[in-house]
C-alpha cells in the first residue's frame, strides 16, 4: 500500500521574525496506509507540531505535506478544514470534549458538520459508544465520566467521520495505568481492523504498541524503528 501521508523537507517556525527559531527543522516522514506509528522524544522537540502538519491543522514553513497523493500544505484553510473534518480524526490529552453538550451530542456533532443525516449520525453514534463501552453515558454530560470514559467519547469522536487517518497526541498522558492499558487496547483494535494511528506519548508501554517508533530530538526525526508486524499477533 501507499503512503497514506507524508511530510517532506519539512520545516516549522512558528515567529516569523526569528526564522531560525525552528520547531521542526527538516523531518521527511511517510505514513503507510495501516500503520501505528508512535512519534517519541523530549518535550518541547517537535512532535505535537508534526501531528498537526500531518492532520492538515497547520501548514510548514517550507517542504511539503501529502495526503492521499495530494498536496495539502497548499490547500486554502476552507479546504483544509473539509478535508480535515472528512480524513482526520484527533484524540487529544484533555478529550476536549464540549462539557456543555451529552456525550452523544459530542459524537454526533462531526458527523453532522459534515453533511450526514441526523438519524445516521445517531446510529452511528449508538454504533460506536457501544463499540467503546460508553453507550450507558450517552444522555450524559461528559463531565460526569472519568478521564478513562471521556477518552472513549473522545475516541468515537475521533473516528465517527471514518477518518482515513487517527492522530492521537498524548491520549494517555493524563489517564491512570489501567484507563491508559484500556484506551491502548482499543487503539490497537482500531489499528489491527486496518485504522492508520499516528500517536505522540511519553510512555513507552504506549510507544511499544506501534508497529513504527519515530524518536524526535531538537525538530529532527532521530529514530525511525519498524518492528515485525507479525509479531502484533496477526
Ligand atoms: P512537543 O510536542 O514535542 O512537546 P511542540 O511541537 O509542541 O513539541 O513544540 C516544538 C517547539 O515549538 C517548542 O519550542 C514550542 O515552544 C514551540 N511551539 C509549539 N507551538 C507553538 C506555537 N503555537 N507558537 C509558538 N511556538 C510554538
């Protein structure tokens, strides 16, 4: 299969005034259609700022990004943001779920901004808390979910739109151990069912998940380790 995405002679700075102030400094990467891929490293060394050029949510200072064979660092932000809604699915550390909505609002709310009929959005969203194990809080505010639950909402959000790419940056980092092997176990489904993942951890149980570890230092992609996907149990 083809890359699914990738970013090419990438750069980033983020003040235009300081050129030389880079956040990624030349990263060439190349997201295969099926692959886990954990991007490790020290904080502040880039990886947040790569997810974000790969899900079209920010565009490189120079190089190149290509989704699907087509270029997406030149899009307008209207068509960014189509495509993101449409391809892109992003899990973050603190859910980002809108408190002031029941959790099934929070699902079904994508599938709805993106043209989808109502009574789809909601089967969907049935579909996909069940899937999760959250089907009980549907009614609820997230508020009233742990970190682990607020995590699957977030997942189902994530995925409602059947993006062709899940981008999961720190999904675990602020879960305990047992939400933490819980959500990685229903990331590794997703990914085993075919879903391409690229996450960002600190937590090397979660990096060893992938079947990719990309390890990062001073915006350069330092590491780039396939493991045997046999081995996943395949
Ligand atoms: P990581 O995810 O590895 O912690 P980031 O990609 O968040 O790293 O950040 C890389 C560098 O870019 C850091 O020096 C950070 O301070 C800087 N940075 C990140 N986002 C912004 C932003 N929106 N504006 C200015 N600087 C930023």
């Amino acid at each position: 299969m083809g890359a699914l995405v990738e970013c090419v002679a990438v750069t980033k700075a983020y003040d235009p005034t300081r050129p030389t102030v880079l956040a990624l400094a030349g990263v060439d990467l190349s997201v295969q259609a099926g692959e886990m891929v954990a991007v490790m490293g020290p904080s502040g060394c880039g990886k947040s700022t790569l997810l974000h050029l790969l899900g079209g949510l920010d565009i490189p200072t120079t190089g190149r990004v290509v989704m699907g064979g087509q270029r997406i660092d030149t899009l307008s932000e209207a068509r960014r943001a189509v495509l993101r809604r449409r391809e892109v699915g992003y899990v973050f550390q603190f859910f980002n779920l809108i408190a002031n909505l029941s959790v099934a609002d929070n699902v079904e709310l994508p599938m709805l901004l993106a043209g989808c009929r109502p009574d789809e959005a909601s089967r969907r969203r049935g579909e996909l808390l069940e899937r999760l194990g959250v089907d009980r809080f549907a009614d609820r505010p997230p508020g009233d979910l742990s970190g682990g639950q607020q995590q699957r909402v977030a997942l189902a959000r994530a995925l409602a739109n059947r993006p062709a790419l899940l981008l999961a940056d720190e999904p675990t980092g602020n879960l305990d151990s047992a939400a933490t092997t819980e959500v990685l176990g229903l990331l590794s489904d997703y990914h085993v069912a075919g879903q391409t993942i690229v996450l960002v951890t600190h937590d090397p149980r979660v990096g060893a998940a992938g079947d990719r570890l990309v390890t990062m230092e001073d915006g350069l992609v330092r590491a780039d380790e396939h493991r045997n996907i046999l081995a996943r149990g395949a």
